[in-house]
C-alpha cells in the first residue's frame, strides 16, 4: 500500500477461457487513449505498477509457467489482483459427463480445472471485477435462445449484487467486441481507484460506465439529423439514416458513433453498418433478424415523415438564401451597407 491510501502494485490476471473468440483481447491491443502497453510500462503518471497475464499478450511459453499467478491467486498467495473475465459462462451443472470450458488442469488428478472452478476461487479474492465484452457481461453470443450450455453473463453467474474484496461491484463493459478505449478507459479509473487518487467509477444499473453507456447510438450519431428529416437510406451505400435498413441505433445505449473504433476513426454507423445492438443485455436475440427494420422502426419513420419532409423543403430554401452573398458587398461608387455612423457633440 502506499502511505495506507492505495496499492503501490497489483496484478491482472485475465481469464478468456470464457465462451470466446478472445476478440475482446485482440480488439483491447488496438487502443492508444491509454494504449495497454503504455499502461503495463509504467507510462501512465499516478497508476499502480501492474503486472498483466493475458494468454494472448504473455511472453510466456506457456503450460505451467504462464498458469503460475493464477493458481497463487486461487491459493490467497497473491494479492491485490483484478480479475478480467473474457467469454461467457457456461452452466456446468448440465455439462452431462464433460465439460463445457476449462484453464489449465487439476496437477494432482491431472483432470480439467473448469472456467467455473476458476470464477469461484478467483473472483471472492480479487480486489476488482471486471467483465470485459457482451459474452462476459451479459452471455452475448453464446448464451442466445436454442443453446445447449446455458451460458450466461458473469453477474448472472455471480449475483448482480456481488461485491469484491475491495467493495466494488462487477464493472461490465459490454462490446462484441469491446470497444478498446472504452475498455482501457475503464480500466484505468480502476487502477486509479487501486492507487488511491480516485473515487469508484460510477455505475448504471446494468452496472455499465454511466459515461460511455447512459446516451444512445442515435444520440451521438452523425446520421441523425437525416432522421429528423425523415430522409432515409433504403440501401447500405446511402451516407442517411439506416433505421429502416436495420438500424437499432435510436435505443441502443453505445457511444461508437461519437468515439469511433480505432485512434476515433470508424464505428458501426459511421461507416455504413447498422447497430445490431450488440452492448446491450438483450443482445442478440432481441436484436435479430439483424438486417430486418426494428419493430417501432416503420412506425416512427412514417410519423415523422411529413414533418421531415416539410423541414427539409423549408432548409433547403433557408439554404439557398444563406449561400447568396449581401447585396451591399460591391464595388460601386455608392456605400450601401446601412453605416450610419453617430458622432458624439
């Protein structure tokens, strides 16, 4: 600790032997506003050191020396540590007479130690949650109807009123995968919070950031103001609004249109992909068929039709006038701009 206020140095032990594509890890190397290396380097002023063990980032070989730190966690001999769930939960109460997802085995009966057996050890002991993408906080992809492992999101798992050893609740950052400064962003308010110079990060409901998730994508979007026009894309090439090609943007909660993907550049919308819903805890099965309008989509478009089309018509002449120059802007022998100067007595 230092001088009693925080952690001088913690650990960040990653698990992504969730129900996962570890495109969350592979996304989270993509960010720069804070970089992960500049993090793990000690680049960043006021953070505690921190040592990181992901599989895809670890310059280790492996086997039993890159399990090392997590089965001294598991053991309470290593501490403070964050624990970064990647991947959703799998039900091994069901998983028949195998299982579902495992890390590392057990080295005395040489049997699979499961992603299950993992949480329970881990996540008591770690002194912050967090779950990072739509797998790990809510069960995304893999915990969508028909599915035979009962896969379910970390706090489904744990009970959303969970709180870590050091009183936090389960920070989720949904994505599919996670936006990377949204995730690192986050991150770091934790590791400052760990270091003693910052309050906890504050949490919605859904326990997601309340500043990356309480707008809308249609909030943020730069496609909106077509929307109000009621002019709409009727094909996936039109720079308009896509609610009727599939959007879900105008009740999604997501900042991608304003943040973008990489260094700010890119983003769903901005680049001529629908918002499929993918950070909320419905997704996917609320969101799909995904190329199919929303349900209230034709409704609201039609609404807004023939006022759209009356503000348009009026803008385009308010358009018209402002692109002509004043009439006074001339080079006549004659003033005609109004100056009319008052000379004091």
């Amino acid at each position: 600790m230092s001088e009693g206020k925080g952690f001088d140095e913690i650990h960040i032990l990653w698990i992504s032997e969730g129900m996962s594509c570890d495109g969350d890890t592979v996304s989270v190397t993509a960010s720069s506003q804070p970089a992960i290396e500049d993090v793990v380097n000690g680049l960043i002023p006021g953070l505690p050191k921190v040592h990181l063990y992901n599989k895809v980032l670890s310059p280790t070989l492996g086997g039993e020396e890159y399990l090392a730190p997590f089965r001294a966690a598991a053991a309470g001999e290593l501490e403070p540590f964050i624990f970064v769930l990647e991947g959703s939960v799998p039900n091994e109460k069901i998983n028949g007479d195998g299982y579902w997802s495992s890390f590392g085995n057990d080295p005395d009966t040489g049997e699979p130690l499961t992603l299950n057996w993992w949480i329970d050890r881990l996540a008591p002991k770690a002194w912050a949650v967090v779950a990072a993408g739509t797998c790990a906080t809510y069960g995304g992809i893999h915990a969508m109807a028909g599915n035979p492992t009962g896969c379910m999101g970390l706090a489904d798992y744990l009970g959303w009123d969970f709180t870590s050893a050091g009183a936090l609740p389960i920070v989720n950052i949904p994505g599919c995968p996670v936006q990377p400064e949204n995730f690192m962003e986050t991150l770091t308010w934790v590791l400052y919070h760990a270091a003693g110079s910052a309050p906890p990060p504050p949490l919605d409901d859904k326990l997601r950031p309340q500043w990356m998730f309480g707008k809308t994508v249609h909030e943020g979007c730069d496609r909106a103001a077509y929307y109000e026009q009621a002019d709409f894309a009727m094909d996936y090439n039109s720079p308009k609004c896509q609610v009727k090609v599939g959007c879900w943007g105008p009740v999604v909660n997501c900042n991608v249109p304003k943040r973008g993907w990489m260094n700010g550049v890119g983003g769903c919308p901005n680049v001529g992909g629908v918002c499929i819903g993918c950070t909320m805890p419905g997704f996917p099965d609320k969101f799909m068929p995904f190329m199919d309008a929303p349900p209230g989509g034709s409704l609201s478009s039609m609404m807004i039709k023939p006022y759209g089309a009356f503000i348009r018509r009026m803008r385009g002449i308010t358009n018209h006038t402002v692109n002509e120059e004043p009439k006074w802007r001339h080079d006549r022998e004659l003033l005609t701009s109004g100056y009319n100067p008052r000379w004091r007595p």
